[in-house]
C-alpha cells in the first residue's frame, strides 16, 4: 500500500463543482489502494479578499493578526473538502497546520518549518481516514500561529511527504505538468515527462509559477519524489527528481520570465574599498533584497552601479540609499519599474557555447535593448523593457527549437485554446 500527499492549490477547489471533483480524485486515489494525505490552498481569490477586507480596517495590521486572519482561507478549503467526502460516502479528517504537527520559526507572515511532528497524521491514517491538511501555515514553540508565505502550501506538502515517508508528492494545478515556458503565452509549449531538481529551482526562482522555490529545495533536500500534474485531467505530469533524462538536441529546457522587476542606478560614487558593502548591507539591514548587481568603469574616480529588486520594494530601496548619502556619497540615484526578466534554463548549457549568443541575437533581431545580464552554469537572464514581454518569449521559445505541434493544456474541460 502506497502513502501519497496530493496538494491541490486554490484554482482547483475555488467552487463547488471543482471541490466536488477534486473529491473524486481523491476518493479514486485511495480506492486505487493509496493511504492518502492531502494539502489544499485557500478557496480561489479567499487570501486576496481577506488582506483586501484588513487593509480596510487597518492599512497597516500587526503580523501576528494578518497569520490569525490568513490561515482561516485554509481552514475553510480543508473542511469544506472533508464534508465533500463524506458525502460521497468516505472517511476524510480535517487539520489545521499545527493540528497536523507542523513548527515553524517564530516569524509571521514568511516562516520556516523548523520540525514536524507526524503521529497525528499516522493515526488518522490507521483508522482509514482520508487526511486533509491546510497548506500555508503551522505554528511557533510559543504557541503562535504562523504563515509560510506565498506558494507555502507547496511547501506544506512537500514537507508532510518528507515527514511520513510518502511514495510520492504530487502537486495538482490547472496545467498537466511542467512546461517549457508558461502556456498561457505559448500555445505550443513543450511538455518536460521530467526535469532535474536544479532546473526546476532556477525556474522556480526566476518567476515560473508552477512551483514555490522553498518547496523544491526541500523536496532536493529530502529526497521526495514530485510529480507536477492537472487537476483536471488524468494526463501523465512531471516527475521533478536529481537527475533527469536530457531530450537529444534540446539545451535549453525552459524559458521562465518574471514581472515584478525594478531598477536602480547609484551614479556617481567613489570607487574606493566598502562602498558596495555599505549600499547594499544597509539594504539587507532593511529586509530588502537585490538581484542583478552591475558596476560600469571608474572615471575621475568616480563609477556607476545598477541592481535590480522587485518592484514593490523599490521605494523603500530608494529612502534607504538617501538615508546613508553621508556615508556614500554619490551624484544622483535613478530607477525604473517597467521592465522584466527573461531567463532560459537547461543543465546542458554548460557544455554547449553559443547559448547565451543565441538569445542575445533573438532579442536583437525584434529591435529589443537588453539592459542587464546575469548568467550562471545553468542558466542565463536578460532584463528588457517589459513591453516587448511575449514576443521575446516566443521568439526564444522557437530560437531554441521549444516549439511543438501540439497546443498546450491549461485549465478545465472547457478552458482548452
């Protein structure tokens, strides 16, 4: 008998006919012979609303209070989803995070699992219950509820799986796996059977949604094998393990791009030993951090240096850099927020040159300035103004030969384009 955690985010049991069907598949799952653990998100736009709701009161609540309003979201999913069960006539059990075992480091809204503790898991299991657990949240040594920030409910799931020895975690969305970039931009975009931990984690951190990057470093951690699937449909997903099988010809698994980007310039600085520390350790003091980091030449002792940041904390990034002017003196500071981060992925570019010529010719061909580079073994990203976005992406998903005949699968039955 199989022990398996199926995580089904806020999409797939956002109404009652979609809570419904997720039922029967878990039903299915454990009538297959499975013991079953399951992980639900909050009900469609339910976090969105409720932050909405708070700021209406106060635009600025305590942490703590935001983690006691937030994790509700969940706990709604996972009830609701127990009563749906029984109704089809089997045995499911609700918990909340805590209630579940699971502690995390005493900080709100962005915690760490720190232990989890599984026998209430394994009793429920014993006495044949389905168990649902609310994904997102667990609780701190002093007794506080707690939150694991966006995408936490993968995290929860790939965790709970560590935490019980599961077969497998599988992660339910609305696409049947994980694509060589987002299919809501290209249709034809190729389907990976499988993929490697690392890729998965670049793609993850350079904005491809199917995935939370704290979740696949812990499956990497741990060892738990991940299977990206639909909620909607039986297809086979994709298996995330250590190594995956490299596609003959194919070096760039996946494009990834990401909108949440800003830029700052810091013109006119000394170039003398510790100005980089300074800039960029008051910044760190101040919980916000830089992506892209580049110096230009030094002239009459003075040089230029941009980074990039998200973009909500660009502001902020800009009091900061004002605040040390005493200690850092400099010229003028500029930023702008309308841009994006196209990146490619693939552990094969490493022994492949041209890769990186490749893109940069592709974005040149559409007349498209490239304002930032970063590269690393496996992957290589190019900051642009954020209008051309989907051109550049399809451009490059053809460039590196990504493309199929087959059109991507995304949504329900009736969502098919």
């Amino acid at each position: 008998m199989s022990l398996i955690v199926m995580k089904f985010g806020g999409s797939s049991v956002g109404t009652p006919e979609r809570m419904q069907r997720v039922a029967k598949r878990i039903i299915e799952s454990q009538q297959a012979g499975n013991r079953v653990v399951v992980v639900v998100s909050a009900m469609g736009d339910t976090t969105d609303d409720l932050i909405d709701q708070s700021k209406l009161l106060n635009p600025n609540p305590p942490a703590r209070e935001m983690d006691m309003l937030l994790t509700t979201g969940e706990q709604i999913s996972v009830a609701l989803l127990s009563m749906t069960i029984h109704q089809l006539g089997h045995k499911a059990v609700s918990l909340t995070g805590w209630q579940a075992g699971i502690r995390t480091e005493a900080v709100h809204s962005k915690a760490k699992i720190t232990d989890i503790r599984p026998e209430r898991l394994h009793k429920e299991l014993d006495q044949g219950n389905i168990v649902i657990v609310a994904g997102f949240q667990g609780m701190s040594e002093d007794g506080d509820i707690t939150t694991l920030g966006r995408g936490g409910s993968d995290t929860t799931a790939v965790a709970l799986a560590a935490a019980v020895e599961a077969d497998v975690c599988e992660i339910f969305t609305d696409v049947d796996g994980v694509y060589s970039t987002d299919p809501r931009v290209v249709k034809c975009a190729r389907k990976l059977n499988e993929i490697s931990y690392d890729e998965m984690l670049e793609l993850a951190h350079l904005g491809a949604a199917v995935l939370h990057p704290r979740a696949v470093e812990y499956a990497k951690h741990n060892n738990v094998k991940l299977v990206v699937r639909s909620s909607f449909t039986h297809n086979e997903g994709t298996s995330v393990k250590e190594e995956a099988v490299m596609e003959q010809g194919v070096v760039v698994r996946g494009i990834a791009f990401d909108k949440n980007v800003a830029r700052i310039s810091i013109l006119g600085v000394q170039d003398v030993p510790g100005v980089l520390a300074n800039v960029f350790g008051e910044l760190a003091n101040n919980g916000i951090d830089v992506d892209i980091i580049v110096q230009s030449g030094v002239q009459d002792g003075k040089a230029d240096f941009s980074f990039t940041l998200s973009r909500d904390d660009k502001e902020r990034a800009v009091e900061v850099i004002y605040s040390i002017r005493e200690k850092v003196p400099f010229r003028e500071v500029t930023s702008e927020d309308d841009l994006v981060k196209i990146s490619i992925v693939g552990a094969g570019m490493v022994s492949n040159p041209g890769v990186a010529a490749t893109m940069f010719a592709a974005i040149s061909e559409l007349g498209v300035s490239i304002k930032l580079v970063s590269t690393s073994e496996i992957k290589v990203s190019c900051v642009i103004a954020s209008e051309p976005l989907v051109d550049v992406v399809r451009a490059l998903h053809t460039a590196y030969g990504l493309d199929t005949a087959e059109q991507a699968f995304v949504g329900g039955p009736q969502d098919r384009r």
